[in-house]
C-alpha cells in the first residue's frame, strides 16, 4: 500500500498559519479532512492494482477469470492462475494449438519444477506421428507472448509414425486420428510426492487416477487444463509421467514404443506411470 499520507505534521499545523488555524479544534478539522485525502489515494490505488490479476486482491481473480473465461482448476494455486489470467490474450491466441496447451502446462506444474513436457500425435492411418516438446528452459518465456518463435519449443514430424497405440491408430480413414497425449518426464520435477501403488477400485480404464510424483487430483486437473484448451476435434487420450528420460526419442521407433497393442495394460512399457488413460 502507498506511503502517502495527508497526515503529515507539516500539513495539520503548516508554519505561518494564523494563530486561529493552529489550535486544537484546527488540527482536528485539517485532520478529518487529511484522513479523506488519504481514504481517496488509498482507494485510487486499489483500483489501479484491481486492474491486473498480477497485483490485484485474491478476492478480485474471480472477476477477471469471468471476463477472460479462463476459470481456475481446484488444486491450481493462487500465482499459477494469477500468470494464466494475466496472459489470457496470448492464451486464447494459442487455444487448440499443442503450444498453448504446453505452455499453459509449465505454469501450472510450477510447483513440481520445470520437468521437459511433450504433445504427441498419429494420423488416422498410422502414416505420421506429430511431437511437439516444450523444453524446462529459465522461466524468462513463461509468460508466453504472441509473436515471434519460442526458443523452448520445437516440432519434429516422423514418418511413419512411431506412436502407434492401438489397433485404431492403423485402420486407416476410421482410424482415431484426433487423439493426442501428453509426457511429462519426472526427472525434471524438484518437489514430488513419493509414488503410491493404485488405490482406486475401478478397473484400469475406469476412469480413475493414479498417485505418484503429483497427487491424484492435481494430475486430474491436468488433464482436465488439456481437454479444455484442445482444439474442439482433438481427444487427449492419456496423459503419462515418463521416469526414463531417454524414453520415447521423437526420432526413435522399435523396442519400447507404441506397437499398436498398448491398449492393453500387460504390454506397456515400463518406467512410465500411465497417470490418466481415457478410452
């Protein structure tokens, strides 16, 4: 809060005032009117910082994420949605694009660390495989901006695909085309929780979440962040916790990648925790 004050000594009795203006019942009044002064300056300034969900009361980000339409996840914190909300326009220059949703990604896994992100894809038809990485980088591009190429971002296009997930990655025009995921590689998270062994009592798709490294509900509003910033044909199919960062070279193939069977749960692979699978 501002350190102006109209209750300056030098205000309430200034030197040369008549000898009227000095006593008591004078101060008093120049008093009252100094505290409006200052109600007024105080007032100037709340409104200024209630303009920028960066500087505003919490109370006021509720209003701003109404007006941006950009809504805050249950386990988000207060500086994750503050950062969302004050980059709303680059947020929904980028909605459905797999840059946008990985950007919006490294604010709000914050509080993990900065662990490298991944967004991968497969055609319809098995012909191509799309990977889109989102490196830890120094915190000094977060704020993602409009123009110009982010130097923590790249593409690399393999073809044929190398992520080939189950039998619909192959069938051709009927083929799941719209699907995507998202690897988070846990090597680069500085504040996990120990893993934990499945507590649910669904069946493995059942919709259920696994706990590790993040708790159950915070990797569920992650996935739900994706699935609200995906472009409106586009599935996030599973959302994973890679241990091995080696694991799943954009470039690679063979051994240990998508072999059209890992739908099934006894033929993924290991070293990966399968966070949220959806069917």
């Amino acid at each position: 809060m501002t350190e102006l004050t109209f209750q300056r000594e030098d205000l309430l009795v200034p030197p040369g005032t008549l000898k009227a203006w000095q006593g008591p019942n004078a101060v008093a009044f120049r008093s009252c009117v100094a505290a409006e002064f200052d109600n007024i300056a105080i007032s100037a300034e709340l409104v200024g910082k209630a303009r920028s969900p960066l500087l505003c009361d919490a109370s006021v980000l509720p209003y701003h994420g109404r007006d941006r339409k950009i809504r805050q996840y249950t386990t988000e914190t207060e500086l994750s949605y503050r950062r969302r909300l004050s980059k709303w326009r680059q947020i929904w220059a980028s909605a459905g694009r797999a840059w946008g949703i990985l950007r919006q990604l490294r604010i709000f896994l914050a509080p993990y660390g900065r662990p490298l992100l991944r967004y991968v894809s497969t055609s319809g038809d098995a012909g191509e495989s799309q990977w889109f990485d989102l490196a830890p980088g120094d915190g000094i591009n977060d704020y993602f901006e409009l123009g110009g190429r982010d130097p923590e971002f790249s593409r690399h296009l393999q073809t044929p695909a190398n992520w080939v997930w189950d039998p619909e990655a192959t069938s051709g025009f009927t083929g799941q085309w719209s699907r995507f995921w998202i690897l988070i590689y846990t090597d680069g998270l500085t504040n996990p929780i120990a893993p934990a062994e499945w507590d649910g009592d669904a069946e493995w798709d059942g919709g259920a979440y696994w706990d590790g490294y993040m708790p159950a509900d915070f990797l569920s509003d992650a996935a739900q962040l994706c699935i609200d910033w995906a472009a409106a044909h586009s599935y996030l199919a599973g959302l994973f916790l890679v241990h091995d960062p080696t694991a799943f070279d954009p470039t690679g193939s063979g051994a240990g990648y998508p072999d059209g069977t890992w739908n099934l749960w006894s033929n993924r692979r290991a070293g990966v925790t399968y966070s949220v699978v959806r069917t």
